[in-house]
C-alpha cells in the first residue's frame, strides 16, 4: 500500500477488502478477479466519495455503498465477457442445432427480426449496459415506460426464438 493513501481510504480498504473479496467470489468471481474487482470498488468509490450520502469513517454507511459499487462493476464484467463471448461468435453455425452456440445464433436471428422500438430498448439495457433510468431519460419516457418496452421486447424476443427453434419449423432445424 502507498504511503501517501487518505486516511480515509486506508480505513476503507484495512475494513473492508478481505470481506468484499469474499463476497465478489460469492457471486461467482475467482478469486484473482474479485481482489481486482474489489480494488476497483475502492478506486471507483475514492473517485466518487462526494456522492456519499453520510460519514465517510463510519463503516455501517460505508460498507452498504461499497458493496452496491462492487456490485455493479461485477455484472458490467460479467456483461462485458458475455458480449464479447457473442461478438466472437462466427456468422455461421455449423449444424446441427442444439449447442449453446446455435442457440446464440437462433436469438441473434429472433433479434434481427425484433422490431426497431424493441432492438433499442433490449440493446441499450443489455448490450451497453445502462439503466432503466439512463434508457428512460436517453428515450425521453418514464422508467416504467422503459421496464414495460423490455417486457414486452424480451416476450417478442422469445416467441420468435421459440418458433425458430421449434423442430416443425422452417427455421434452425
């Protein structure tokens, strides 16, 4: 650890980082990823402690807001690794279908065959990964405007991989 740290951030990090590793490798992380993890929740914090709502030494405050950070950086990595997983899929899929990676390309399929309205909606909230909120004000609706439209979307979205996937269709198989 630097010398020059805050104390605060010293705090931060001598209560809090064995127990956040933990709990980040509860949700699935190895270990290696949830020790980077957890020092991007305190780097991300460090850099957003003005947002605090509360005593930044009293730890009953602390604790909750890191572990809230830490949550989202490991499910914007794990969306991120997903992504990436899709991207680097080829164009075609060899048969036949009944894979993980037929299945990607069946709902790539079943996407592109989304409306419009629907494409957006599902792509800002998965793909890059923002809020109900940043979609709602991004599209200038209410947030449950935008939690209807990814309802209905994912509905849609599943009807039409279904039919494509269904042996009597003309589809995948």
């Amino acid at each position: 650890m630097a010398a020059n740290l805050d104390p605060t951030l010293e705090l931060w990090i001598a209560r809090f980082r064995g127990p956040l590793i933990g709990l980040l490798a509860s949700w699935g992380e190895d270990w290696r990823s949830a020790e980077e993890l957890a020092m991007d929740t305190f780097a991300e914090a460090w850099l957003s402690r003005r947002r605090l709502r509360g005593d930044a030494s009293d730890t009953a405050v602390v604790g909750p807001w890191l572990r809230g950070i830490a949550h989202n950086l490991s499910r914007h990595g794990r969306r991120r690794r997903a992504r990436q997983r899709l991207e680097a899929l080829p164009a075609e899929l060899p048969a036949p279908v009944d894979t993980p990676d037929d299945r990607i390309e069946i709902l790539r399929r079943g996407f592109a065959e989304l409306r419009p309205e629907d494409q957006t909606v599902l792509r800002m909230f998965y793909l890059d990964e923002s809020s109900t909120r940043e979609v709602a004000a991004l599209l200038e609706l209410t947030e449950k405007a935008v939690e209807s439209r990814l309802y209905q979307a994912r509905r849609a979205l599943r009807a039409l991989t279904d039919r494509m996937s269904s042996p009597t269709a003309g589809g995948a198989r």
